[in-house]
C-alpha cells in the first residue's frame, strides 16, 4: 500500500485552491436578467441567450470624428455573442458584429473582431461593464478616400455596457489607422497627420432584455 507524502498533500491541497478560485472568477462576469452578482436570474451564455443584439437608439446617430469627410450613420446594429469565456478571469468574450445603413458616405466592416467584457471596478460588480475590443475594422468611403481603421488584436476601449430594461451601449472608442486604397497620408494627412479617427454611438439592447453585467 501507497501512502501519500506531505509534498504530494501540499500540491494537492493547492490544485484544490486554484479550481476552487477558478469556480469563483467563473461565477461572476456573467450578463443576468437581474442586477446580481453571482446571476440567480437567468444568466445569459452559453447554451441561453448566445447573442446580445442592440440597434441605434432612435433619434441618435453613430458618427465617426475625421478631420477629412467625416461619416455619420442614422441605422446600425450590433451583435455581441457570448458563447466563450476568458480562461483566466471568467469574464465573457465573443465575436461582434457592426452593420451601418443610412450613411452620409459608405461605412462598412470588414474584420469582425471580438468583444470582452470586464467589470468596471474589480470585486464591485453594478451591473455595467467596460467593453474592450480586438481586431475590429471598419473602412470609410468618404471624398474619394477609402481609409481602414479599427482596434488593434491587443484590445482598446469600445465603450460601455450599462445594464437595465433596456440595457444601453454607449460607444466612445478611438480607433486607429490601418490601411487604404490610397495613399497613408490622404488618410492620416487629412486628419492633421494624426493616424487615428473616433467612433461615437448609442445603442439600445434588444435582446436579451432585460440584461445586466456582474
């Protein structure tokens, strides 16, 4: 018979720790039907409520700052899925989707990045969240310039997700220079040499509602 020695106790009594940690960082950074943090309403996720959908918010517009032809669009959606989490924080990540119509000059996207959302203070979930992207791109079509920008694969801010019946995104992101069919500096130059454009919107959650983040 094989008795376990004391270094073997103490690794497994430190593989016990660090799951038992997991489990709780996987228990909180959940979007929920209510404002708890853990979720004892519905969480939504895997399996339940896979997408976050949010439109425009009526009477409002989604405009991008540029110092050349800078474009504004009175239709946009935007899908969220929630089908993965972050390994190490538990918090929830997943493609999005940004479509735009009605646009002063063409707007479109042509890399679909993904969205992770994290708690706006650690340890003190309010039911909102910080949303950071990855990888996004968007190309404007404006004054015979067709100019890429977006997030660089690192992550930078998107905007925030505030909870509530509707939940509402607010997007205040600056998004950097990526490629054109012209010239770097038709798209750079025209923007005072700097290689970065702003992007602006509020949008209402649709689905699920109601939806908060803890």
């Amino acid at each position: 018979m094989k008795y376990l020695t004391y270094g073997t106790l103490a690794v497994v009594a430190m593989l016990a720790i660090a799951l038992s940690g997991a489990a709780t960082a996987s228990a909180t950074g959940s979007y929920c039907s209510t404002k708890t943090s853990p979720c004892t309403g519905i969480e939504y996720g895997v399996g339940v409520g896979n997408d976050l959908e949010a439109t425009l918010k009526k009477g409002t517009e989604a405009s991008f700052g540029w110092v050349g032809v800078a474009p504004k669009c009175t239709e946009s959606t935007l899908d969220y899925n929630l089908e993965d989490k972050n390994l190490m924080t538990g918090d929830p990540t997943g493609e999005i989707t940004l479509t735009f119509g009605n646009c002063s000059c063409p707007v479109t996207t042509i890399k679909n990045g993904s969205i992770e959302s994290k708690t706006e203070v650690a340890g003190k979930p309010n039911g909102n969240a910080t949303l950071v992207d990855k990888g996004t791109q968007i190309t404007f079509e404006c004054g015979g310039d067709k100019c890429v920008w977006g997030w660089a694969t690192a992550g930078g801010t998107f905007g925030q997700f505030v909870g509530g019946a509707p939940a509402v995104i607010n997007v205040k992101a600056t998004l950097s220079f990526f490629a054109t069919d012209n010239s770097e500096l038709e798209c750079t130059g025209l923007n005072n040499g700097t290689a970065t454009a702003t992007f602006t919107a509020t949008y209402e959650v649709t689905e699920p509602n109601p939806a908060f983040f803890g």
